[in-house]
C-alpha cells in the first residue's frame, strides 16, 4: 500500500508522521541503550557477574530482532498505530517492572524478554510505516527517523546517569521510595 501525496495547500502529513517517529525513535532506543547506565549500581546491588547481568541485553536484543520479522507481518496485517501503540505498552510494562528486579531470572524476564519484545516493532513498524508515507523523499525520512536512534543514545545515557546519581538507581522501587511530606 503506497500513499501519494496530492498537491495540497498546508503542511503535508507525512512530515507530521516523521517528526513522531524520529521522537519514538529517540525515546525508544534512548531508554534501550540506557542500559549500560545501570549496569555497576545493578552489579553492585546484586553481587551478579558481569556475565550474568549483560546476559539480559544479549537475550534482549536476540528478542527484539528474532521479532521484528513478527513486526512487520503484524504491521502488514494490523495496521502501525496498533502494532507500535501496544509495542510501547509492552516496552513500558517492562521498565516499569525493572524498577522491582531482585533475582537475575526476573532481570532476564523483564529486561530481556518483556523489553525485547516491547523493542521489536521499534524498528521495522516505523520505517515501514515512514516509508508508506514518501515517494521521492523517503531515502531522506528514513535517514531523518533513524537519526532518532543515534540521538537517544546519546542524550538518554548522561540524563540517566545524573538521575541515578542524585535519586539511586532503583529509586522507583515502591519500597524505597520515600513518601513522606516535608
């Protein structure tokens, strides 16, 4: 299914499409590559080997591109905004749950199935998506949303660092947070 634009007078859509999936591109894979942020308060904490614990990203990211070929078919037969909309519930069940993590099987779980599985329509349900939308242009948008990646990874790294160094690492753990009134 190949959208053509016709000459309109205003802003064409497909833009609008663009500037969201370069911004979920950057919250997505910004939050993803994170990851490493979190790895030596995590060892700390827990006492886990390096192994153990970089085990997650690896089972994580087999997850997400074993997946993403599922994306796609769910795409074509779905339609974007349902694939991608419960790909980001999913995504933030995961995280939401990491903030409870006290076993390695449930950072295996959590990180690296419920994450990888809320990361496989990341990629390909967007392009896919963005594709649709230009003709002429498309090898520029692509380039435009997956820019996206790369700028996440770098900005989300340093604002999670300083949030671990100013509130701990699991500060969203309901038992530690403090919740008295001052």
């Amino acid at each position: 299914m190949t959208i053509v634009a016709t000459k309109k007078s205003g802003l064409f859509y497909g833009y609008v499409i663009v500037v969201a999936s370069f911004f979920i591109m950057i919250a997505t894979y910004g939050t993803y590559f994170a990851f490493g942020v979190f790895f030596n308060p995590v060892l700390a904490e827990f006492g886990w080997t390096r192994v153990m614990t970089s085990g997650a990203f690896s089972l994580s990211m087999v997850v997400h591109g074993v997946l993403g070929i599922g994306s796609g078919v769910l795409t074509d037969k779905l339609g974007p905004k349902i694939v991608i909309a419960v790909s980001g519930l999913v995504l933030g069940l995961g995280y939401l749950l990491m903030s409870q993590v006290g076993n390695i099987w449930q950072l295996y779980l959590f990180y690296g199935v419920i994450v990888g599985i809320g990361m496989s329509a990341a990629w390909v349900s967007i392009l896919s998506t963005v594709a649709r939308w230009f003709v002429t242009r498309r090898n520029m948008v692509t380039g435009i949303v997956l820019t996206g990646t790369g700028v996440g990874a770098l900005i989300a790294p340093p604002i999670a660092s300083r949030l671990i160094s100013a509130y701990d690492w699991h500060w969203g753990k309901m038992d530690k947070v403090d919740t008295k009134v001052r």
